[in-house]
C-alpha cells in the first residue's frame, strides 16, 4: 500500500480519536512540534527509517524525546505506529495530520514569492483575494527570491499563478525562438 494511503489513514483515525477525546489543538500541536523536530534533526528521521534499527530501539528513541513533551493521546499514536513498524512514515503522517486539520478548521495555506518583503498592505490584498476566493481563513507564508526579477508567484493548494517578469521573459523567449 502507498505511504500516503497508509499516512491519510493514520491521521484520519488520528483526528477522529482527537476530536472525540476533544483535544484536537493539543494534538495538532503534537503534530506541528514533531515536524518541527524531525525537520530540524535530520538524524532523527533517518533512524526511525532505518531498516536496521529495531522497531523497540525507536520506540525508545520516540519515548526519550516525546514521551514527556506531547500529550499522552499524541505518544499512544506514537506507540502504534511504532508497533506496526511505521515509523518511517511518521513524517508524511503529522504532515498529514496538519493537512486533515486545516481542512477540518478551514485553514487555506498559501505562499507568495516576491523580490521584496511584503508590506503590510499588498499582504492584506493577497490574503483578502485568496480569502474572496476560497472562502476559507488564509495562513500567508512568506517568501522572497530576488531571482523573479519583479512581480510575485502565488501558491494556493495545488495551482500556481506565475506572475513574475522572470517568467514573462522565459515566454518572451521562447516566442522569438519559434
């Protein structure tokens, strides 16, 4: 089965049981200081992919760093996953899990590249179009790379809009070489 098939399962059972014990902030919490953790220790999640470590050695590797800072729900999820030797898929399962939980509460990331930081105005223009758009509540990540030349590349979801000059000039290109 598919890592994300298995990951959507997982997170589903997982905000189920979250919404039904009512902790769904403390676990979403969990979930965001996990993929804070093994995003910043590479080391980490390289030994819970290990398919020479012991699913017990990780288990314990899970319980020396989690057990005392995530919710007794959260590590109980832990221990499962641990069981049924999934903790390499742990990653993709919090990501998961956030996802599943921005669904649930109407939460729409977006991100935007500009040359420049944002001022405080074209960041409500954006959140406000996209909000108009989607109806959801808009959570705006920043990004700049000055490599665009000018304009901005917005990400909403799975589509993109691409209105850099960098790209207008890629197009501008490849119209006078056909």
């Amino acid at each position: 089965m598919a890592e994300s098939t298995v990951a959507f399962r997982y997170a589903k059972s997982l905000i189920d049981l979250a919404q039904e014990k009512q902790k769904v902030e403390e676990v979403y919490k969990d979930m965001s200081f996990f993929r804070q953790v093994v995003g910043q220790n590479r080391d980490l999640m390289l030994a819970l992919k290990s398919p020479i470590l012991r699913h017990e050695k990780k288990l314990a590797v899970l319980r020396a760093v989690f057990e005392k800072r995530v919710d007794p729900l959260s590590f109980s999820i832990f221990n499962i996953i641990s069981k049924k030797n999934r903790e390499g898929i742990m990653d993709i399962i919090a990501d998961e899990f956030v996802r599943q939980y921005n669904d649930l509460k109407g939460i729409q990331k977006v991100q935007v590249i500009t040359t420049v930081p944002l001022t405080d105005e074209l960041r409500k223009q954006f959140i406000d179009i996209v909000a108009k758009a989607t109806g959801k509540q808009i959570e705006l990540e920043e990004k700049t790379d000055p490599n665009l030349i000018g304009g901005y590349i917005l990400r909403v979801g799975d589509r993109q809009i691409d209105a850099s000059i960098r790209s207008q000039l890629a197009e501008l290109r490849l119209g006078f070489l056909n």
